[in-house]
C-alpha cells in the first residue's frame, strides 16, 4: 500500500493532469510555478518519486490526449536547431549511466535530470511562442516571491533554517524552502537575471502594461533579495555581473556603468575594512574557498585517472574516495565547479556537448536578442563554485530558459520582448 504522503501527492499529480487536459497551453506555460515542487518527496513501490515529476508526468499525459501528436510533432519541429547538441548530450549522458557502477540509481538521476527536462522542452516548445511567453515570466515571478517570502520569514524569525544555518541574526542564512542556502541562489540568480534584463534592458514595447513592468521588477527584487538573504557570494556575484553586463550593452547607460565599476573598485580597495574580506573571499583564503580548491585538486587527481568517461552518472563520492585525502572535509556529491561537474558525471563527451548546447543557446540569443544570454551567464558565473545542473529543479529550469531564448518574432525573425 501507498503512504499517505504517496496519495496526496498522487492526488495533486492528478488534479494538475486534468488541469492539463482541459487547458493543456496554460497548464505547460504556468508549469515553472511547481519546479520546487521535487522537494515533496514519496515512493510508488520500490521507486522514489517527487510532486514535480509526478506533475510531469500528468501534463504530458494530458496535454497528449487533448491535443493529440500533433503538439509533439510541432515541438520537434521548432527544436530542431538544437537536434544535434541535444542527441549528443543525450548519448553522453547514457554512456555516463553504463560507466556508472550502480546502473540503476544512475538511471534514475538521468531520468530526473536528462529525460524529464528534455522531454519537458520539446513540449514547450510545441506551444511557446513571442506572445504568451508572457505567462511563462509571471510563473517565474510568482516562483521567486515565493521563495523570498519564505526567506524573509526565516531570516527575520529564525524559524525553519536548518542547521548549521541557524544561527543569530548577523551571520544566519536563509535557504526558503530548500535544505542548504545555495539553493536559494542558484534557484534565483537565473531568474533575477532574466528579470532585470526584461525590465531595464529589453526595448520596450509601447503595449507592455505597467502591471508588466512592475511584475518583472517585482521578480528582479524578490530573486536578489532571497540571493542577499541567502548569503551566497557566488548567487550575488552572478547577479552583479549580470546586471553590468546588461547595463553595459546599452549605449545609454554604458559610460555611467563603467563610472561606477571602476569608484566601485576603488572604494572597495581603498577601505580596509572592505579590502581585506574581498581579497579574502576572491582568492579563496576564507574556509569555503579553501575546502572548494581541496575538492578540486582532489576530483583533477581522480579525473587523470578516468579522462575519458569521468566517474559515471551519480557515482562522483563513490569513486572519489580514494582520492579523497582532506578526510577533515565531507565528501560532497559535486565538486562545485561546473566544469569539473560535468566532467566528472559525464566524462568528456558530455563535457563537451553541454560546451555544444550553450552555444547553440548564445548563438540564438545573438540572433534574436542578446537579454535571454543573461541567465545563461548567471549560470555559467555561479557555476565556477557551485553545482548549478545537476539538481530537479534547476535542470527543469535550464531548458525552460533555453527555450524562452530561442523565440522570435515569426514575422520578423527578431525578438520583440513582452
């Protein structure tokens, strides 16, 4: 028998299926509001399973009988610039899933991280179009001031945060709904990103409502805000980056930008006060630097050894032990670089077809516009120290954002923004 957390979940997988098959478009576009629905957690049988992947589960199968293969064959048809980075990523996943020494939990992360996202994108991408990714922004929003909400709430009570986080108010971290800070910050610093370039960056169209511009600002502010909450350096340096990117691609605001980086740059160097923690944190000297910089000598050590395929799909600690000599430290399930992440889950192939699918991503965004390479840059900047993939939710995430970067106007061929 089912627990009774397996039936309520099954009961909202199936509520959330009707939903899809008597409004199957807005059911796939609003789908970003439940990503941190892998958080609710129960087994069918022997299988572990979550909310989000029962959800998609049931959208699929909605949407399919309502509109029948011809929404599929449509989302094929418009990701097809993404056929080859997309089937390669898919191969070298597989081939990661085989190395692995545990062929079963290896198929089962694949499942969570390749299959479902991809699938999930193609499908998308069958109702995705210049006008109603709209809605799509909105769930996105709705997302962000959820979890900031949540963040506050915590930062303010100190009730919910797990420890080690939980401690007073100067040097507590918020992590929302999730189990660790960094959560928080890879979850939003996409998202504040993509906010702030639609609100300030994109050229404004003269029907954007002001309920529009405020619900983009809304998200922006609620996505760094539970960044800031959340204390995480390399979530808020994602962010900074980001925004002076954006600011820096419009002529009008370019030469202020570039002002205020470099008074930035020297007030920062020129208080001690601010001096010393900065040089601390940016050259790795303060405890997580250093134990991040351990990892990483530790997993190239390991990956000389295994070039080619890395550790297998899921299978980083377990090999990693061996070469595991800072044994003060835990052994974590990434090592926190996005570079060596991949690496070591996917070995170099699949390395090098998420390198394949990234620029297929910027290439897209050069030719209709440069504001939906913003979160990929969000992306790639917390990546350096963080695991930015490999989690439900945010691999959801990545494709949802890789496809709302591929839409164009179909008359002009050129993005027009909402």
């Amino acid at each position: 028998m089912f627990s009774d957390m397996t039936w309520i979940l099954l009961t909202l997988a199936l509520a959330w299926g009707i939903l899809a098959w008597r409004k199957p478009k807005f059911a796939v576009l609003v789908f970003p509001i439940l990503l941190p629905a892998y958080l609710l957690r129960a087994k069918l049988g022997p299988l572990p399973t979550t909310l989000l992947e029962l959800c998609w589960f049931t959208t699929l199968l909605g949407v399919t009988l309502k509109q029948g293969w011809s929404i599929w064959r449509g989302g094929l048809a418009k990701s097809r610039t993404w056929l080859w980075p997309v089937l390669a990523w898919i191969v070298a996943t597989l081939i990661a899933v085989i190395v692995a020494p545990n062929h079963l939990a290896a198929l089962g992360l694949w499942r969570a991280y390749i299959l479902e996202p991809v699938v999930f994108f193609i499908l998308l991408n069958g109702f995705l179009d210049e006008k109603n990714r709209t809605i799509v922004f909105k769930a996105f929003a709705a997302g962000a001031i959820f979890i900031a909400s949540w963040s506050i709430y915590q930062f303010v009570t100190g009730q919910s945060i797990p420890h080690p986080w939980d401690t007073d108010l100067l040097t507590r971290r918020a992590t929302g709904p999730f189990p660790f800070p960094n959560a928080v910050s890879l979850f939003c610093a996409p998202l504040a990103a993509l906010f702030f370039g639609l609100a300030f960056g994109a050229i404004r169209r003269p029907e954007r409502s002001e309920a529009q511009q405020m619900i983009l600002w809304l998200g922006f502010l609620s996505a760094t805000l539970a960044t800031l909450l959340a204390k995480s350096v390399g979530g808020t340096l994602a962010i900074g980056i980001s925004v002076a990117a954006c600011l820096l691609w419009k002529k009008k605001t370019r030469l202020p930008t570039i002002g205020a980086i470099l008074l930035g740059i020297i007030i920062l160097f020129s208080v001690p006060q601010l001096r010393s923690p900065t040089l601390k944190t940016l050259s790795f000297q303060g405890w997580s630097g250093r134990v991040r910089v351990w990892m990483w000598q530790e997993t190239f050590d390991m990956l000389k050894d295994r070039p080619i395929f890395g550790a297998g799909f899921g299978a980083y600690p377990e090999i990693f032990k061996p070469y595991h000599k800072k044994t003060f430290i835990e052994i974590f399930q990434y090592p926190h670089n996005i570079v060596l992440n991949l690496w070591s889950e996917t070995g170099l192939l699949g390395l090098l077809a998420f390198t394949w699918i990234c620029f297929t991503w910027l290439r897209l965004t050069r030719r209709h516009n440069l504001i939906f390479a913003l979160p990929l840059l969000a992306i790639l900047i917390q990546g350096l120290v963080d695991v930015p993939y490999f989690k439900n939710d945010l691999a959801f995430m990545f494709w949802i954002l890789a496809a709302l970067a591929a839409v164009a106007n179909p008359e002009t061929g050129k993005d027009k923004l909402i």
